[in-house]
C-alpha cells in the first residue's frame, strides 16, 4: 500500500532518449573527427575545433527534451539528475531507481547499437566509442571540472525550470551548457556529467578513472540542489521534469499537477 504503479512507458523512454543520444554522439564524432571526414582538420584552433561537437550534441539534447517523449519522461537521461530530484522530493523511490535503471541499458544498447553500425569508425582512435576519461591535467582536475559543470547544470535547471517566466527555456539553457561544456571543458575531463554516458562508452573504450565519472556528477549535483534548497526552500521546486508542459502526464510528485488540482 502507498506504493505507485510502475510507469514501465517512462522507463523505457528514458533509456530510449539516452541510447539515441549515445547514438548521436558517434555518428557526429565520426563525421567531425574521423580522419577520412572532409570536416576534420579545418580549423587549428582547439576550442573552436570542439566547437562543432558541441553544438550537434547540445542540439541533440534539446531535441529529446522538446520531443513528445522527452516531455512524457522529463527527460532526465542521466542518474545524476534522477538522483537529484529523488533528493528533493520530486520522484518516488521506485521511479528512481528504474529510471536509473533505464538509463544504463539504454545508454549501453544505444552503444551497443552504434558499434554495429559504424564498426571500425566508432572504434578509430580519433572517435574511440565517445569514450569519457581524464585529460592531460590529470585525475584531481578532472574530477574537479565533473563536479563544476555538474553543479552548474543542475542549479541552472532548477533555477529555471522553477521560475515561471524561464521555465519553458530550461531546455534550451541545458543544451547551451552542453555545447560550451564540449567546448572548453573537455580537455580536462572528456565532458560527461552522466555516469550512464561514460559506462557506455567504457562497454566498448575501456574505462580509465570510471570512478570520477560516477562520483563527481553525482556530488556536483547534489551540492546544487543543496545550495537551492538553502536560498529558495523545498517549497519552491516544483517537478522534476526539465520541460512540463500541460496536457501530457506527469508521474512525478508534481506541484503543477498539484496546483490544478
């Protein structure tokens, strides 16, 4: 008694958005940093070479969240995120963690998938299966910028996706973040901020310092909720989607639900 239903819907959204996401990722690697890609090579420039990269994949974000399946789910495609709001309230323990659940298998299969499909161009060095790892600065750094992009990203999210006037905007907001993430931070640590992402990519790339990946997202993240808590109160998150429009169901301890009611 008292315990919610399974969403097996939502669940099986959440992996499918993470293993396309996944997907994306190899497909546009190849094209931008295939050796045999026409693309590679055009600039000299690091930052603006990643730049590229970092708009497909920001775009690809902002496609999932905006797509109809993306507003069922709340799009959350990452364990840290559902971990978060599991901290907050927002989405029961039984959600939670087939949400998470979810986002490993999906993130694998869509790997998985991928390799398949691409086979020797995921596995080329210059694309290495998307794979995550510390950069030349070394672990301490690495783990260091997981936790700062991550605290970033998920006090964004809440900041906006609670605020009215900025909440339909979330979305947008996430995919910029990752596209300047992509940009400037990976040279430190491949730019994850989800360990389902990284343990994908590990399936096939091996997996060099998977403990940043699965420590320092969770903890920036959940360093964020704790910061918005102090300032705006418990009261004032609302959901755990990052986009909620109305008309479309919402599993989650929802105060717009609430409100209507």
């Amino acid at each position: 008694m008292g315990l919610t239903p399974p969403h097996w819907r939502e669940y099986a959204i959440e992996g499918c958005c993470l293993g396309i996401f996944m997907m994306s990722a190899v497909a546009f690697a190849i094209v931008l940093q295939h050796p045999r890609s026409p693309l590679t090579g055009w600039t000299s420039f690091p930052p603006l070479a990643r730049f590229p990269m970092g708009l497909a994949m920001g775009l690809t974000n902002i496609a999932l969240i905006y797509s109809r399946a993306g507003r069922r789910s709340g799009a959350h495609m990452n364990p840290a995120v559902t971990l978060t709001f599991f901290r907050l309230g927002k989405i029961s323990a039984i959600d939670a963690g087939a949400y998470m659940g979810a986002q490993f298998l999906g993130g694998a299969a869509g790997m998985c998938i991928a390799s398949l499909v691409f086979r020797r161009f995921a596995a080329d060095a210059s694309v290495n299966y998307v794979s995550t790892m510390p950069g030349l600065a070394g672990t301490p750094w690495a783990f260091a910028a997981e936790a700062v992009i991550s605290f970033v990203m998920m006090l964004t999210v809440l900041v906006m996706s609670n605020a009215r006037r900025l909440a339909r905007l979330t979305g947008i907001a996430a995919g910029v973040l990752i596209a300047v993430f992509i940009t400037f931070e990976a040279p430190l640590s491949g730019m994850s901020m989800n360990p389902a992402r990284t343990a994908a990519s590990a399936l096939f790339a091996g997996g060099e310092g998977l403990w940043i990946y699965f420590t320092g997202p969770p903890l920036g993240m959940l360093a964020a909720a704790e910061a918005f808590l102090r300032i705006h109160g418990r009261a004032r998150v609302r959901c755990a989607k990052l986009h909620h429009p109305s008309g479309i169901p919402c599993i989650f301890h929802c105060g717009y639900t609430e409100t209507a009611a």
